[in-house]
C-alpha cells in the first residue's frame, strides 16, 4: 500500500472546466469546442496553430502558444510537423 498526491482541478469534489479555472486575462484567449490539428513551427518557435472548430483556420500567436491538451494530446501535437 502506498500513498501519492496528484494535482486536479476540482472544487467541491466536482471536476472543473480549464476555462472556468484559468483567471480571466486580456493576453489570454481560451477556444473551447476546437481541436488543434498541429503547431506550425518557424526554426525552433511555435508561431501558430492550426485549429478545427466550424472550420479550418490557422491563428497565429503574438508572443507564445500554451498547449494543454493533456499528456497524450500535447505530446502529439509536438510531434506533428
């Protein structure tokens, strides 16, 4: 038997939604309903991603792209050139 903490996003025992917890910035802007298809790389930087929602767009970043697609999803998405 053993014993181990693992960070969640849960309140009162519910799971909650990245959106709803990721404070509200004006830098930031979350898409839900979208499904990254793949990061488009210049050298060794992300300048955009191409996005799946109604339909096919690429957005391209000012500064950085933060990837949270969970460890299988993010991982993909690196290794699709």
């Amino acid at each position: 038997m053993g014993y181990a903490e693992f960070a969640s996003n849960s309140y009162d025992r519910k799971r909650q939604w990245v959106a709803k917890c990721y404070p509200r910035r004006k830098n930031v802007t979350i898409w839900a309903d979208t499904l990254a298809s793949r990061l488009i790389i210049e050298g060794e930087k992300v300048v955009a991603v191409e996005v799946i929602g109604k339909r096919k767009k690429v957005v391209r970043a000012r500064k950085e792209v933060l990837v949270c697609s969970g460890p299988i999803g993010s991982l993909k998405l690196l290794l699709l050139r």
